[in-house]
C-alpha cells in the first residue's frame, strides 16, 4: 500500500489561489479605467455602443466566474 501524500501541498494551494484572483481582478480593473478613459476622449458618439460592449463583457466574466465557482 501506497501512503498519500502530503496534504501540505493542498493547502499551499489554497493560499495562492484568492492571491490569483486579486491580481487578475485587479488586471481587469486597471484595463477597464484605462478603456474607459480612452473611450471618454472620443466623446459621445461611440459611447452606446461601447457601454453595450462593456456591459455585455460584465454579464459574460460574472457568469464564467460563477459557474467555474460552482464546480
């Protein structure tokens, strides 16, 4: 019989995983300030489109987000 191995490596892990998170989230928002700013500087007429685009983008990383969550 085999022993199982350590459950040190699993809880190293756990601890790096939310870390991950915080610097991709924090990636996501330094883009989104950075593509809003640019999208303000060319001003009204392309701003529905763009607001349709970012919202959709929103709705479509909430529900990735979820279901990964739920696995």
């Amino acid at each position: 019989m085999a022993t199982p191995p350590a459950l040190a490596t699993d809880a190293v892990l756990s601890l790096i995983a939310p870390l991950w998170q915080w610097v991709i989230g924090l990636l996501v928002l330094v883009t989104v300030v950075l593509s809003a700013r640019k999208l303000l500087m060319r001003g009204p007429s392309r701003m529905g489109g763009a607001l349709l685009m970012v919202g959709g983008a929103v709705v479509a990383l909430t529900a990735i987000t979820y279901l990964i969550e739920s696995l």
